[in-house]
C-alpha cells in the first residue's frame, strides 16, 4: 500500500471533500476512503440525505412563442450592426475626425508660424548691434581664442624688444649684429604662423602690424654678409623702426588688456615714448 | 416571422453583418432554457423573465466578442447566470436596506429561525417547509447561492461554476461548500425531527 494510501485511511475526509463526493467529484484518494471508512461513510450519508432536503426546483414550462415573446419585447430597443465589410476609410472621413485633424493642422501651422517669426525677430535684433559696433561677425583673434592670444602677446613683446635693440644698436659696433640676426631669424618663422592665424579674422591693425614686422625681420633675417653696422644704420632710417615699434606697443597693449580694436589713430598718444 | 434553419454560428454572422432580425433566432432557440436557470436562481418567474430579458440585451450588445470556437449556448448561459447574479445581490441589497440589522452568526440565525416560532414539527405540519428552505437559501450570498444553484440544480461542474461567475476553479468549489454549510445548519432542525 503506498503512503498516499495510508495517510488517506489515517486522515477522515473533510466536509469540503464530502461535499465534492456527495456531487460526483473529488479524488479517487477521498472516494475510497468513503468506502473503507465507516465514519466517514456515515458522515457522507448524512450529507447526501440534507441535500436531498433542497429539492430541485421545477420551473414552468416555456416553449417557442416564449422565445418570440421575450424578442419582441427586446428587438425594438437593439441598433442595427454596421455591415462588417463596410470601408474603415469612411470612419475616417466622418465629421468628427475631420475636424479633429483641422484642429491639428491648424495648431501645427500656428508653431510654425510662431518659430519661423521668432527666428526672423532674433535675427533683426542682432544686425543692429553688429552695425553699431561696427564690428565683422568674426571676432578678433584674441577674444575668441585664448591660447593664440597668449602666443600673440609674448610674439609681440619679444618684437618690441628686438626693435628696441634695434633702434638703439650703435652703427658702429658689431656687438649685437649676431644675436639681433638669430633673434630675427628665431621671430621671423614665429611672426609668419601669427600672420597666417590672424588671416581672416578681419583686425587690419593686427594683420598690417605683422606685415610690416615681416618685412623688417625678413631684412635682419637675411641681410647679405651678416647684420653689420650700415646694415643696421639702414634699417634703422629705410623700415620706420619707430613707427613699426609704436604699432607693436600699441597691439601688444590692447591685447594685453583685452581693449577692441580702435579707429585708426586711436592710440596715438600711447607710446609715444620709448 | 424568422428565416429558423440557420446555426448558431451563421446567425451571429448575419447579426453582425447587419440583419438583426437574425438574432430572434437565437432568441427563440435559447431562451427556454435561460429562463430554466434564471427562474432556479431568482425563484420567481418575474425576476425571470427580466433575467432572460437583459440576457439577450447583453449579449446582443457584446456579441461582436464572441468567439466563433465557442458556443452561443454556453456563452449566453453564462451572461444569463451573471444577470441573475446582479439581479439577487440587488434584492438582498434592498433587503438590507428594509432590516434594521441582519446577524450573519450560523448559531445565531440558527437561534432566530426557533425564535420566529416555526419550530420543525410546525412548520411540518403547516407546510412552512418550504418556507423554511427559501429563507435558508436567501441567508446565503448571492454567489454562494448562484454557486449551489448551478451545482445542486443545474448539475455544472466545479470548473462550468467557475466560468460561469468569472472566479477561479477553487473559489468556486469554496463558494458550493460554504453554502452547502450554511443550508445544513439552517435546515438542522429538519434532521433532528427527520
């Protein structure tokens, strides 16, 4: 006998159990165990003899004209199915869906109208101040680039010492005719990238600075059989070392301190010594 | 009056296909026996007919969810079974709004079934027997008492009970056994007499 089967005579059914038994259901487990268990045989009697007490209720005979009578009572008040084969296509075209997608179109070109004016409203207010500062869209090198700026500025404060030294070289002594070449020679491959950065960025004042100190290194750079005195005395009268270190000061001084380029003759009081 | 002759199955596609008229079929074809359980739960042909009545309103109404592999007898009898579920839990409803207080304790309601003076050998003898067995049944929910129905009367299986009142299997089976609980103490003072 295997376990299941043991406890199963061990165990008493529970009334749940004899319910489900006294209705033709429950476990072959619980149905042998009513037929070995007097107890729980008697107990199912008992059962099956207070449901018999519940008398199955009769109800009055309906025929067919009942079935015609409840439809006529219920036919007046059920719509008529749509056809099943009709287009959903005619859903969508019906006036509700119609003016739900006006709604929709005219909000979408509402926005658009909206974004599209406040685009062209920033873009008015912006020409004004351009105009008025006079300014090209670019800004100057040195306000939109810091590293370029600092290489700039220690460019040019080393320029303005060789033109120191140059404007104050004695004609006659050879001294600083070596040093001032490789000096030139060292700022000369510096003044070019400067001057190639500074293309495009619209500082006139920067760009014609750096022309004009390309010319001079160029001529320190390379004068034929070294930088002598005459050499020296020429530079000094032919290139304007003055005026070119004026214009080294004054663009080292406003890039320095981050001041916007000046109209010309701007910065004609600064430098004016050296 | 109707073109009868068609199936189940054929009906319900020309019901929705537009022809309405081909629900009066089904109408007629089913309604007998809806009225059977119908009048089995509410115990009175009235509340019967509504049953059957609004059983057709819904399934007429949900019909386009019915489903072809299913059968429109055993569809519309569950709907029917549920009508008839709202239709009792509404009248015990206003049942409790009519009593001042209802004592749900089985030794107490046993206690006030002899207090009413009905003792077992009179009601015998006045023929309050039945009298007796309906008030047993109204004590019952209106679940456990659709459940008992459907198994004690309709003969469903513990899974067609399930279906039919959209519970589980085993709330089914617990619904019949609290019920059949419930009936025998009730009706205790039979057996003791018997």
């Amino acid at each position: 006998m295997r376990q299941a089967d043991v406890m199963n005579d061990l165990q008493h059914l529970s009334e749940e159990d004899m319910v489900l038994l006294a209705y033709g259901e429950g476990e072959d487990g619980a149905r042998r165990h009513a037929a070995d268990c007097a107890s729980c045989a008697a107990a199912l009697d008992a059962l099956r003899g207070d449901l018999s007490q519940v008398e199955r209720v009769d109800p009055p005979l309906r025929d067919e004209a009942y079935g015609v009578q409840v439809w006529q009572t219920i036919a007046g008040s059920l719509p008529k199915y749509r056809p099943a084969h009709q287009p959903v296509r005619r859903r969508w075209l019906s006036p509700v869906w119609l003016r739900g997608l006006s709604y929709a179109a005219a909000c979408a070109v509402l926005a658009g109208g909206a974004f599209y004016a406040g685009r062209m409203w920033e873009q008015a207010r912006k020409q004004p101040v351009t105009a008025v500062n006079q300014q090209p869209q670019a800004k100057p090198a040195h306000q939109k680039q810091p590293i370029v700026v600092v290489v700039l500025g220690d460019h040019l404060d080393r320029s303005e010492r060789l033109l120191v030294e140059l404007k104050h070289a004695d004609a006659d002594s050879t001294d600083l005719a070596t040093p001032l070449r490789d000096e030139a020679r060292t700022l000369l491959a510096a003044n070019r990238i400067c001057r190639h950065d500074t293309d495009g960025n619209e500082d006139p004042a920067l760009a014609t600075a750096l022309d004009h100190l390309d010319q001079l290194l160029s001529e320190m750079a390379n004068q034929p059989g070294g930088l002598n005195g005459a050499a020296i005395a020429r530079l000094q009268n032919e290139m304007s070392t003055d005026g070119l270190l004026f214009e080294v000061r004054v663009l080292r001084t406003r890039i320095g301190s981050g001041i916007p380029e000046q109209p010309a003759g701007g910065g004609s009081q600064q430098g004016g010594t050296i | 009056m109707f073109r009868m002759g068609k199936n189940d199955h054929d009906a319900i596609r020309a019901v929705l296909g537009g022809d309405k008229d081909a629900y009066g079929e089904l109408v007629v074809r089913h309604s007998a026996s809806l009225f059977r359980v119908a009048f089995r739960m509410t115990g009175n042909e009235a509340d019967a007919d509504d049953v059957v009545q609004d059983a057709f309103l819904r399934g007429y109404r949900k019909l386009e969810s019915f489903e072809s592999r299913a059968t429109f007898s055993t569809w519309i009898y569950r709907i029917a079974v549920r009508c008839a579920l709202d239709k009792i839990e509404s009248r015990k409803g206003m049942q409790a709004a009519g009593r001042v207080a209802e004592d749900n304790d089985p030794e107490a309601q046993e206690v006030q079934v002899m207090d009413e003076g009905a003792g077992p050998e009179r009601l015998l003898l006045s023929g309050e027997l039945g009298a007796l067995r309906q008030s047993a049944m109204q004590a019952l929910t209106a679940t456990e008492q659709t459940a008992f129905v459907l198994r004690h009367m309709e003969d469903r299986t513990t899974e067609e009970i399930g279906a039919a009142l959209g519970i589980q299997p085993n709330a089914a089976k617990q619904a019949v056994y609290r019920a059949v609980h419930k009936l025998r103490q009730r009706l205790a003072p039979l057996r003791v007499n018997a």
